[in-house]
C-alpha cells in the first residue's frame, strides 16, 4: 500500500487545526478512521473520548493559538510539531505522530507536549 504523503500531511494538520479549535466532532467525521487509537494518557481512547476531551477544551480556553511549524510524513505516519499558545501567554510545543490506515484516515495518536521555558542555553527556540 503506498501512501499519498503530502495528502496526509495536510490531512493531520487540517484534523489536528479543527479539533484543537474547537470542531473536533467534524475533524473526527472527516479524518479518522473506523478505530481511533489514543496513547495521550489524558484523553480517553476513542473517537468519543477524543471528541469529549477537545470540546471540553475549547470552553475552557477558547482563545487559544496554535502554528504548525512542520510536518513530516513517512509510511503510514505524520509527525507535527506545533507551538502553541494559551490564554494567559503560557507557550508549549508539541510532537504529534498520527498513524494512517490504507484509505487515508487517521487511526492512531501520540504525542509529547513541553512547556516553552522563559531561557534556553542555547538560545534557540523550541520551534
């Protein structure tokens, strides 16, 4: 099975975008497949679980922002890295990798989320 790469990068960024802005019940309709595998130990494995968890945050901080700084596609996987940005000015970066079944939906999630700190010794942004 060969994937469409670029499809499916543009794919995760437009479910990640919808669900992350508060329409996670049509991201979930138009992107992902029959199962929705979920490894983030705070949202419930799920279609469901995930539609619940990201409505929920859009009550609870409506105002927030995200960039999607790249995205890398290999196989039946896309990596995302976000950086987002919380009411209240609390910065974070994200590494998503979503998996993809052979008709081009999404059926598995990872992720780890960091904190931007206030320096780096390097000097170099998280981003």
């Amino acid at each position: 099975m060969q994937h469409d790469l670029d499809l499916n990068k543009q794919n995760a960024i437009e479910f990640y975008r919808m669900a992350y802005m508060g329409e996670p019940a049509e991201a979930v309709k138009r992107y992902v497949g029959a199962e929705y595998i979920q490894h983030n130990p705070l949202v419930p494995d799920g279609k469901e679980g995930f539609i619940a968890y990201f409505d929920e945050m859009a009550k609870e901080y409506p105002n927030k922002e995200i960039e999607f700084v790249r995205a890398v596609a290999e196989g039946d996987l896309v990596a995302l890295h976000t950086h987002q940005v919380w009411p209240g000015g609390d910065e974070y970066v994200t590494m998503d990798f979503l998996r993809f079944d052979e008709n081009g939906k999404i059926v598995e999630h990872w992720d780890s989320i960091q904190q931007v700190p206030s320096e780096s010794k390097s000097g170099n942004p998280m981003y």
